[in-house]
C-alpha cells in the first residue's frame, strides 16, 4: 500500500542514492523527516492537521505547512545555482496561430 512504511523507505533510499549521483544536478530535501519524526507518522503537526483522513494526501492547512517548510529551502538551492547552466533550453520556433510570424523565445 502508499503508506506502507518499507515501501517508503525503500523508495527515499532510491531517491536518496539518485540525488548524491547526480553530481549536483539534483537535490533532496527531506520531507520525510518533518513528517515523520524519528520515523513516528503524524497526522498533526504542531497543532495543525497535516494529512488527510486517507493518511497519505494533505489537508489544505497541510499543504500551507508544508509550502512554508519547502519555499525556503528551495530558495536556498535556487539561489546557489551556478548562473549560466548547461541546461539552457534550446530556441524552438513557435507560431500564435496559421498567419503569425515565428517567435523565438
């Protein structure tokens, strides 16, 4: 099942070896570890109901809590970014519609 607690731990543990191998290309943040302190399932966090009665999806004060948690952790790997990247998207034309000239972003 979702909430299986072996399932998840396998499946963090692929996600954990994926990011270190990425070589910097991706990173992790630990959700789990807010979630589930000392691997304990919480439905409710600090007074607030994080999960919803199915125990796996979040409730909408759930997803507020979590938003706050992951914004500035993402601004942080966001923010330490190389600034040019070898990922820049290629200039791929597209038209508005039948008549319109090409655009190129």
């Amino acid at each position: 099942s979702e909430d299986d607690p072996n399932r998840i731990m396998i499946f963090n543990k692929l996600e954990s070896e994926a990011a270190s191998a990425s070589t910097g290309k991706a990173s992790l943040i630990d959700l789990e570890s807010e979630l589930s302190p000392d691997g304990n399932y919480q439905r409710v966090i600090d007074g607030i109901p994080i999960r919803s009665d199915d125990g796996i999806h979040f409730t909408s004060l759930g997803f507020v809590w979590v938003a706050n948690l992951l914004l500035p952790q993402i601004a942080n790997i966001a923010n330490n970014l190389p600034t040019t990247s070898s990922l820049t998207p290629p200039l791929v034309p597209f038209t508005t519609g039948s008549n319109s000239p090409k655009i190129y972003p």
